[in-house]
C-alpha cells in the first residue's frame, strides 16, 4: 500500500509553499535516535515530505524531495552479491528522492553493506532508523518541523502582504512600496523606468558593486532589450548579495529591482506581492490598459468578435496558459494568481479552482515560473482562443504527469496538413463514434496515448486511480474493436483524437 504522511489538508487556508526540513534538522531529534551511515553530510540537504514504500522500484510514485522509508520487505536474499541495490537506489536519485531512512525491523538487524554502498556511490544520504522509532514517528517529525517552519513563514509574508498594502494606500505609495519592501528582505529596492533610469529606491544602499549589477539584470526583463524571448524575472548574485529583477505589468517596461544579502523561503512571495501592487500603480495609469481591457470586455457582452476587440488587448496573436502550483501547494488566490500574470507579462488572468489561466500577448514567451506547473499552447489568433485554451489545458496534464516545470503545446504534425481538414474530422467521427458518447474514454485515450501508454503518469494527470484509467482503456479497446499494443492501430487513434 502506497501513501504519503504529509499531505496538507485541502480545505486548509491558501499558504506560501511550505519551506522543507533540513537534514539535519531531523538527525538532531533525540526522540528519533536516526543516524546516517551512508551518502554525503551536505548541511544543505533537505526534506519535502516523508514517504514509506516497500516496493523495488519506488520511481512511480515519487514527487522529489522525500525522505524514503522501507523496512527491506521487498530486498531478496540474493541482493548483496547482484545488483539489486545499485539499481534500488539509481531508482530513487533519478525520481528526485532526497534520502533513504532504513528500518532494522522486523525484516532485517543491520543495514545491508551493499545498500549503504550504492548510497555512497550514487550520493544520496542512508539514515538508519533504529527498532523503536517507527516510521509514523519520523512522518510525523517531519511534519511537525515543517508546520513550525510553515506557520513561522505564513507569519512574515502575512505582515508583508498588509504592510505592503498600506504602503501602496500612502500619498506617496510608489517610494513607500519601495521602502516597506526593503525592509521586509533586509535589503535594497529600486524601480526603473522603460527607460532604464532609476525612478525611485527603498533601503540601504548595498555595496560596491551592486548597484550597476542590479541595473544589468533589469535590463534582461525589460521588454525590448534582450535578443529572443524577454523572460519575467532573472535572478543573480554579486558580491555576496542575491539580486531579482521583475517585469512590472504587460510589457511597459517599468521593473522593479531587489538586492538583498540572503534569500529566504518566502521573499520571492513578497517580492511578487510588491511586484503586482507597483503594476497597479504604474502600468494600469501610464498605459490606460485598464480602460482598454474594459472596453475590450464591454464589446464582447455586446457581440463582438474576437478578432474585433483584439487590438484594444494589443496584439493579433496570443499565447494561453494553463498553471498550477506545482506539488502539494494550495489551491491559488486572487494575489498569487495576479503575481503569476505579472511575472508571465499580462493582466490578462483568470483562476477557476486549481487552475489559473493567463492570456499573453504572442510576442512574449512564456518561460518556467518557481513554484508553478504551466501548460502553455502554440500562438494563435483571437479567433482561435477557444481550441488554444482545450490545448493548454491539455499540455498542463502532460506537464502534471511527466513531473515537467512547463510543456508547451506543438504545432500541428506534417501529416495533417496532407489531409483536408473535412475528410479528417469525418474520418475521426466514425472512427471513433463508439466512444464519442463518453467524455471521460475519450479523454483518458487521448491522454494515455500521449503519454506513452503509461497508467501511471495517465492517472496523475487526470487525478484518478490508475485502476481506473486500465478499466477506461480496456473498455474503449472493446468499444473501438482494436488491439491498443498495436502500434498502427495508437498512430490511427492518436491522429483521428487530433481531429475529434
């Protein structure tokens, strides 16, 4: 039975990200009595979540960042003399596992000398979890050092966030959004104009060196003034101080500058939070594209098309993107969610449950955001909104299942273009009008053929047990009268779910 000790309440209050557990925060109990015995001692490992797994090949359900646990049910008698232990343990570094924890019962009284030296060999810390700490036991230390470390966090950026917001209420709100935010990092803030001068600072001013260093990042964001796709927000460091630079608003080229001498958990969080209300002061006033996305929406209720009301929005070609926050996170706020739309260059946001969809202009290439899961479709045009919004959807699940950061929808394959579109849809409706009256066959297919056929990944992207995706398969294998091993038969379906 598979199952993880740290899974945070859904219902719970949206939070930051909970920071994770240090190593050697967990070595130090005394209650545990764990020690290491195998892999580095490198002060900055740390630990995610704990998760107890007596299966040989644990990769399947692995996140990354777990501290493993097993008891050595599943080590054959014969394992020390094969290679059993280095492909156990090349298993659980490549699924991103942070240590393995050893129990000495009931299955085993000492450490196997061949698991502790695949440990040393493939670097990963082997702690051994002595007969009367129970794996519970370690499950819930873990979770108690990470609510401390989760309820210390969820504090400060609490206070940031309020602070921040009576800042930007001031009769000089974009220099007291500086200042509060220099204060709550412990560092230096600057804002930029499109033009690269310094419009206004918070803070101390850091050292030699830092200052010109922070003015080059920026211009790395600013719209305009890198080659290729201009990313949202960079990240340095120089002289011992941790530089940020954030693209204010949807491509006005104001941007906000950080300097700070370290980099906790939650200043990322802050920093976005100071990022999209200096957005709302500058963009929205400068621009007036504010008054032209409400009359970009007063069009549309009164039955504009599209491609009528895209040029108030600034552009003839769009990229939508479907995110999540990636792992265990709760579901996002409107803040974090407007953070988001800030960082990927737009206003243009919209959150429905777990999911935040963003609309950004097609000039601006949406890259990898910390913190998120993003699925994001080819450009398109206004008229093709729609199909570019069930893409991305559709990239998200991929990028959800392939544990990827960010999964960009491609460009349709040659073959389609050798077939009219009218003969492809027909050919799709009949072939596939056995199942076309069951929404869920047809989308477990079409996402387990993409996925390579794996039950697994099919059954993280779509949320569902993966009993459930061989029982949806099986059934459209019977329902369609065809053989789904056969290559031919996947490339025919595959091509005709393109079509539906």
């Amino acid at each position: 039975m598979e199952g993880t000790s740290t899974v945070p309440d859904p219902s719970a209050p949206p939070v930051p990200p909970t920071p994770p557990v240090p190593l050697t925060a967990l070595l130090a109990r005394d209650d545990l009595a764990l020690r290491q015995i195998a892999g580095p001692s490198d002060q900055d490992t740390v630990i995610h979540w704990a998760h107890t797994s007596e299966m040989a090949d644990p990769y399947p359900y692995l996140l990354g960042g777990e501290l493993l646990l097993t008891a050595g049910v599943h080590v054959p008698e014969a394992a020390g003399s094969g290679t059993y232990f280095d492909d156990y343990v090349s298993r659980i570094v490549e699924a991103g596992g942070a240590a393995l924890g050893f129990g000495l019962a009931p299955v085993h009284d000492t450490v196997p000398r061949a698991l502790a030296a695949a440990c040393d060999a493939y670097g990963l810390p082997l702690l051994e979890v002595p007969p009367q700490t129970t794996f519970s036991g370690v499950a819930r230390a873990v979770w108690q050092l990470m609510a401390q470390a989760r309820l210390a966090e969820l504090r400060r950026v609490t206070e940031a966030q309020q602070s921040l917001a009576a800042a930007a209420a001031r009769a000089d709100p974009v220099p007291a959004v500086l200042r509060q935010l220099a204060q709550r990092v412990g560092g230096w803030t600057v804002l930029y104009g499109p033009d690269g001068a310094e419009l206004a600072r918070g803070g101390r001013t850091p050292g030699t060196g830092v200052v010109p260093a922070l003015a080059e990042l920026a211009a790395v964001v600013r719209p305009g003034t890198a080659h290729g796709p201009t990313p949202s927000s960079a990240s340095d460091t120089v002289g011992g101080s941790h530089l940020a630079a954030y693209a204010l608003g949807a491509g006005q080229g104001f941007v906000l500058g950080v300097a700070a001498p370290r980099r906790d958990s939650g200043d990322h969080t802050i920093a976005s939070v100071a990022a999209v209300l200096l957005s709302l002061l500058t963009g929205e006033h400068q621009s007036g594209s504010g008054a032209a996305r409400s009359a970009a929406l007063v069009r549309l209720l009164l039955g504009a098309s599209p491609e009528a009301v895209a040029p108030l929005l600034g552009g003839d070609r769009w990229v939508v993107v479907h995110a999540r926050p990636a792992g265990d996170a709760p579901a996002p706020d409107a803040v974090a969610a407007s953070a988001l739309g800030a960082a990927l260059g737009s206003a243009l946001v919209d959150v429905s449950g777990d999911v935040v969809r963003v609309l950004v202009p097609g000039d601006r290439e949406p890259a990898e955001q910390p913190g998120w899961t993003c699925g994001v479709s080819a450009p398109v045009g206004p008229g093709e909104w729609a199909a570019a919004d069930t893409r991305a959807a559709r990239a998200l699940a991929r990028a959800r299942a392939t544990r990827t950061a960010l999964v960009r929808h491609g460009e349709r394959p040659v073959l389609a273009d050798l077939v009219p579109p009218s003969d492809a849809r027909a050919h799709a409706h009949a072939l596939l009008a056995p199942v076309a009256g069951t929404p869920a066959l047809t989308e477990t297919l079409r996402t387990w053929l993409s996925l390579h056929g794996s039950w697994d990944r099919t059954a993280v992207a779509l949320s569902v047990h993966r009993n459930t995706v061989r029982q949806r398969i099986a059934r459209c294998s019977a329902l369609l009268a065809v053989d789904l091993d056969d290559p031919d038969v996947r490339m025919e379906l595959w091509f005709a779910l393109r079509h539906e």
